[in-house]
C-alpha cells in the first residue's frame, strides 16, 4: 500500500476511477487513525501516550492497486470538498438496479 499526501492522493483516486469505469470498482476505506503504528503494550509495560490530535485514515483499492493517505483534523474539510467534487464527477455511469416485485398476501 502507497502512503501519498492528500492532493496527491485524489489525483490517484481520479486515475483509479477512470480505470474501473469500464469493469471493475473502487473501494473506499475511512477509519479513524491516532497515529500509532504498533498494537497497545501489555500489562505491567507504560501505556503509549494519548496522540495530540486525531486524523483520519483513507485507503483506496482497485484491483490490485492500493493507496492511503493520512488526513489531519486542520485539513479534513479541505479534503472532504475536494473529495465530494470527485465523487460528483465520476459517478455518472451507475447502472440503476431492478426491484424484484413481490407479491402481496391477501388474508
């Protein structure tokens, strides 16, 4: 997985887009990040400090192609405009599914 700044991740997301158009998808990940890279210690160990302020972990997957980025809380709305504007852009193609119609019982 690719950890990219955030302008260039959405250039990346665009490109992955335009790549699944035709036959595959896009899946979209938002967690909730504190920094950490390693799993909380033990009893007995100190505690990891509390991170100064939370971010936002977004990861991308198409395929065989993975991407990340790391969104700071100063920066989140910021991205999530430009990440709305992409989305309006490429979801235009969406096949609109069928209902199956079921049949009301009469008692």
């Amino acid at each position: 997985m690719v950890l990219l700044e955030n302008d260039l991740f959405l250039l990346e997301l665009t490109k992955l887009f335009q790549k699944a158009r035709l036959d595959s998808s896009v899946t979209m990940t938002f967690k909730r990040y504190n920094g950490k890279n390693r799993p909380i210690p033990r009893a007995g160990k100190p505690p990891l400090p509390e991170p100064q302020e939370q971010m936002c972990l977004v990861r991308a997957r198409s395929k065989s192609k993975k991407i990340a980025t790391v969104i700071h809380q100063k920066d989140i709305n910021k991205f999530q405009v430009a990440y709305s504007n992409l989305l309006k852009g490429n979801l235009d193609g969406l096949k609109k599914l069928k209902k199956p119609k079921t049949k009301a019982k009469t008692e």
